[in-house]
C-alpha cells in the first residue's frame, strides 16, 4: 500500500466524525457579517449528501490449521509389520494410570509379525550392530553369509537436541552436547544358526550383496502387563565424553519362527533357518 493511501484512511475517519457533529468535511466556513460581492457565475451543481456510514468490515478470516496425522493403524488380525509394531511400542510408552486394568499392547499376544532387514558387510564394529553380515573370498569366488538372531531394530533414532556447559561436583565445566536416542527392539532372545555360501563371480556377487534380506518372522508375546517394556535412563556428560544421552528402548516381546534370507531380485528364498 501507498504511503498516500495509508494517510487517507485516519483522514476519511476524521472526516466521518466530522458529518455527525453538523459540519461538512471540506472548505472551511465563512465568518459571519455581509458577504462581498462576487462575481456571477455559472450555477454549480448541488452538493452531494454526504456518505452515510460504512459497513462493517468483515473480522479476517483465521488461519486454517492443519489437522494433526492420524495416528498408524493397527489391523486387528493378519500379520503385523514393522510400522504396526512402532505403532505397539508407542502404546507401550504411556503406563496405565488403573492399576486393574490389562496394558492397551496385551490384546496384541499371540499376534504374528514380519520384519525385513538387509545385511552389512562384516566387520568388528557393524557385526554387533547388525542381525546379518556377508563376506567375499575372491580367491573362491563365494559369498558368506551369517546370521545373529536376538534382538531386531523396529526403530532407531539418534536426535541432537542442543548444546549446554556441563559441570561435574568440582566445579570444573566443559562444552558439552545433548543428545536423545529413541530405539524400538523385537526381543526374541539369542538364537545360534549355521552360516551359508553361495558360489558367485565378482560383478555377480556384487548385485547380489546389494540385493539380499532377512525376512524375520515371529509372533508376539507377553501378559497382562502386555507386550512392551521400555526403560528410560539418562547417561551424564563427562569431560572425556562430552555427551549427554537421554535413552528410551522399548523392547516387543516375542518369539522367534523363522528367518529367510530372500533375493529380492526375484523374491526367491536362498536359505531358511528355523527356530
């Protein structure tokens, strides 16, 4: 808008309250006493009634705001999946204020599940990491493969939440960063199971690593107190290690059936362990 218009607008509102008290806006009026002569001039056309009062404007409109995500839905029979058990454990993570009451996740015991998972190659760090790991033997031209059952990521997520100066009891204070981890676990409980080898050429082999999955099924299980636990701990920054972590993990409980190491090039089942 015009600097012009803008000073218009204080201006026509003066101006209505002007017509109210009896005066109209415009030249001012003349003193009182005889009028000079003035010349004759051609008639003027009569002045226009002054403008009556404006309408209301209309309030402008709110913002439309957006309706929050429904939450995931939890089918109530078939197999559940991965987003289905995220869905579980955050159920999970709000306790029962009726102590006579089953946990919300009890009615899902006895429910079977599905999870995939793909598989790194191994080494020290990432084998403890990871449920499945694969090696090359460029000399026999195979692919290794080896499995660790136990405990399956549903979730895992690491958030920095900002940066503080932490202090320890002797005054001493540092830099330091906060940071929270939110992990989901399927809990079956450690399983032993043989490795698997494939003979396989080098470009073969390659498509081939970068292709495979474990399919890891199971059925969930538990009691009243339902099919999640999560525990909820702080570790404290120290001088040494400079972050602080604000941990959740909540554990599904369940029972292990089977894993299938699957090509999913082609949806074929390379080799099956049973438990």
């Amino acid at each position: 808008m015009s600097n012009s218009a803008r000073a218009f607008r204080p201006l026509t509102r003066l101006c209505g309250l002007v017509v109210v008290l009896g005066v109209i806006c415009g030249p001012a009026a003349s003193q009182t006493g005889p009028k000079p002569t003035a010349p004759r001039t051609a008639p003027q056309p009569a002045a226009k009634p002054p403008a009556g009062p404006k309408p209301a404007s209309k309030p402008a409109a709110k913002p439309v705001r957006k309706a929050a995500p429904a939450p995931p839905r939890i089918s109530e029979t078939g197999v559940l999946e991965q987003h289905e058990l995220l869905a579980i454990a955050a159920l999970g993570m709000k306790p029962s204020s009726d102590p006579f009451r089953s946990s919300p996740t009890a009615k899902y015991q006895g429910r079977d599940f599905v999870l995939y998972q793909t598989l790194r190659q191994a080494n020290d760090t990432e084998y403890e990491e990871t449920n499945g790991r694969w090696t090359y033997d460029k000399d026999a031209a195979e692919v290794s493969f080896a499995i660790k059952p136990g405990e399956f990521d549903v979730f895992y997520k690491e958030t920095t939440v900002g940066r503080f100066t932490a202090q320890n009891a002797f005054g001493a204070r540092w830099p330091a960063v906060h940071r929270e981890l939110l992990q989901v676990i399927v809990d079956t409980g450690y399983h032993s199971a043989d490795g698997f080898v494939v003979k396989a050429a080098p470009e073969e082999a390659r498509s081939l690593t970068a292709s495979v999955a474990l399919k890891i099924e199971g059925t969930l299980t538990g009691s009243a107190e339902g099919v999640v636990s999560c525990d909820q701990d702080t570790d404290a920054a120290t001088i040494d290690d400079p972050v602080q972590w604000d941990n959740v993990i909540c554990r599904l409980s369940a029972r292990l059936t089977t894993i299938t190491l699957v090509d999913r090039r082609s949806g074929a089942a390379l080799k099956t362990w049973t438990f």
